[in-house]
C-alpha cells in the first residue's frame, strides 16, 4: 500500500503505524499465552513463536513486492542512518526518556525464582 500511494505517508503515519502494530502484537501474545493465568515461560514461548510469524509475513511481503520498491522496502527494513536528519532524533527524544522511565520499574526478578537462579 506504501507503494502504491506514497503521497499519503508521511513520518507520523509511519510513527502511529507502528505503535498500533507493536500494541496489537503485545495483546496478541498475552492473549495467546493466556490459559489461567500467565506464567513468564508460556510468555515467553509464545512471544518467539509470534515473532517468527511476523518475521515470515515480512519476507513474504519483500518477495512479493514490486520490483520498482524492492531497494527502498530492503534498507527501511534493514535500517540506515543514510539521509535522515537531527529531526528523526528530536521526534524519538520523548519517547526515550518515556521508555527509559518505565524500564526502570522493570527487574528480572518478576520473570520468576526458576529462572532468576539460572542467571547467578
């Protein structure tokens, strides 16, 4: 679709693309792991048996792609710092600092004792 009506995409719209795909991916995955209850290692299963799917569906977009868009689908995919601009990193700024902020409440010992022994 990207292709075909490039005049319509703009950096937002690839901004708020893919934060509505990365919050749908998430409940897809708790949702899937879901049966009573989640525990961290059906989380866990499950988020790397959906991260293959997704991983499938986009080489299958790239191989099916048009030829005219395959060079431009390869490096957003792969990624580059090639012609962006300071921009790009003041638009991320914000959100580095949200991220950085709720990482900070997050510790491996709410994964469980099991795995946390494991670590050392």
């Amino acid at each position: 679709m990207i292709t075909h009506f490039p005049c319509f995409v703009t950096e937002a719209s690839f901004f708020l693309a893919s934060c509505s795909a990365m919050i749908i991916c998430r409940m897809m995955v708790y949702l899937i792991a879901w049966k009573k209850g989640v525990n961290s290692f059906s989380l866990v299963l499950v988020g790397i048996g959906v991260a293959f799917l997704l991983s499938a569906m986009t080489t299958f977009m790239l191989v099916f792609i048009p030829a005219y868009s395959s060079g431009f689908s390869y490096i957003w995919v792969t990624g580059t710092v090639c012609g962006t601009s300071w921009t790009y990193v003041w638009n991320l700024l914000p959100w580095t600092f949200v991220i950085m902020v709720i990482a900070l409440d997050l510790s491996i010992y709410y994964i469980g004792h099991e795995i946390t022994g494991s670590n050392g």
